[in-house]
C-alpha cells in the first residue's frame, strides 16, 4: 500500500495501519462539526462555540437558524469549502458552491452528495409548506468509507426509503416536530433509513427518550446515541 493511503477506514502510514478516525461532535440544534484527517467540517453552523477554522462548510437551507452568516464569516478561511442549496447560496459572502438534490462533490477524502429535505405535513399556510420540496437539502458525507445522512430539516419522505441501500453507518435525524419530524416520525424515518447508528437533532424541547424507545422497540439493532451540546461521538 502506498503511504497515506486510506481505504474503509484503515489509513497506510509508512507500513502501520491505524484506524482512521471521525469524530462527531453535537453545537446543538442542527449544528455539527466532523473531526477528519486533521480536517474540520461544520454542517449548519449556528448553536454553540466554534474555536476551529472550517476546512468544510454545508448549508442545509437558508433559514436562520441553519445559515448563520455570522458564524459561517468567522469561521471560514479564505480556501474553505462552501456549500449550499441554490436558494441559500446567493445569500452567504464570498465564493460558495450551489448544490442540489443529486449532485456530488468528491473533495480529499471525503466524498458528499445532496438528497431531498422537504415538508410534506407540516405548513405554514395551506399550501405552504415550511420547507418547499427543492428550497433545502440533506447531505450524504462519505469519510473513509462510512457514510454519514444528515437529513436536514424534513418530513419522513419517500427519498428516504431509498437511503436504505446506502448502508448508512450514522443518520442525524431532526425530531422535535412544528417544522420537522417527531419523535414517531423520527423513528419511522430510521426504519425506513436502516442506518447503524442514529442521533436526534433539531429536538427543541422533547423528549429525546421517546424516541430512543421507539427505535428500540422496532429496530433493536440500532444504536441510538443522545449527545448534550458539546458531547462528541466517534464513527
């Protein structure tokens, strides 16, 4: 193998293999940050602290509390990725990819695609869904071969029963219901998904228990992690 090279989580380092880490880490909210090769990635920065300069930024949508641009200013560098969908991507300073559903974008190891996020039962008005199919997106993030769904904020939607083949290993979920998913729905959406790990996001202030339970009592095999702000998990 030649030095460096990385291939389902094993990294070749001069003839010792170690195992590639990702670090997880909850802001709050829809906020994570991804530890890689030395590399941070932020999705929807918003809540939290952030003391890391961005390798990677990925904008679900352009509501506040997903596109903060304040944040996103302080912690981009001036070679930091950006992306978001087409509606948000105007709104953010400075050189940002648009991206839509089914695009991809192959970076140093790491390899992301855009999939569907929408309302389909929850509205503003009749007919106006808070999250129009088209205005936002998930991301698909591939990082030495695991595969992390952060959803975004959505319904339970047909795409997700095709995420199932993806052999997701982590799936942020947001269950705190008004504008996204709840707590059944959210289990729902795991079942549907399969992934192998699932943490609930964008809970406001439910109980992220009944949910836990949920899962448990339809998927067993499926680990259910509960981060505070600040706690981080290892992929």
């Amino acid at each position: 193998m030649a030095k460096g090279l990385i291939s389902e989580g094993l990294l070749y380092l001069g003839g010792v293999i170690t195992v590639a880490e990702v670090l997880v880490k909850w802001h709050g909210h829809a906020s994570f940050q991804i530890n890689f090769d030395g590399k941070v990635m932020y999705i929807d920065p918003y809540e939290g602290e952030y003391t890391d300069k961005a390798d990677i930024i990925l904008v679900t949508h352009s509501h506040y509390d997903h596109c903060d641009l304040t944040k996103i200013k302080r912690i981009r560098k001036d070679d930091t990725v950006v992306l978001a969908p087409e509606e948000c991507a105007p709104k953010i300073d400075g050189k940002v990819r648009a991206i839509k559903p089914g695009e991809k974008i192959a970076l140093e190891n790491v390899a992301i695609e855009a999939v569907h996020a929408y309302n389909v039962r929850r509205f503003r008005a009749p007919g106006q869904p808070f999250h129009p199919k088209g205005f936002g997106v998930g991301y698909l993030i591939t990082i030495y071969g695991k595969t992390i769904y952060h959803a975004g904020d959505t319904d339970l939607i047909l795409e997700m029963k095709e995420l199932k083949d993806r052999k997701i290993d982590l799936a942020l979920l947001p269950s705190g219901g008004t504008y996204t998913m709840d707590n059944p729905e959210a289990a729902d959406a795991v079942i549907a998904i399969n992934p192998r790990v699932v943490i609930p996001m964008h809970r406001w202030d439910t109980n992220p228990e009944e949910f836990r339970k949920k899962v448990k009592a339809s998927a067993p095999h499926i680990k259910v992690i509960l981060l505070k702000p600040g706690e981080q998990y290892k992929l």
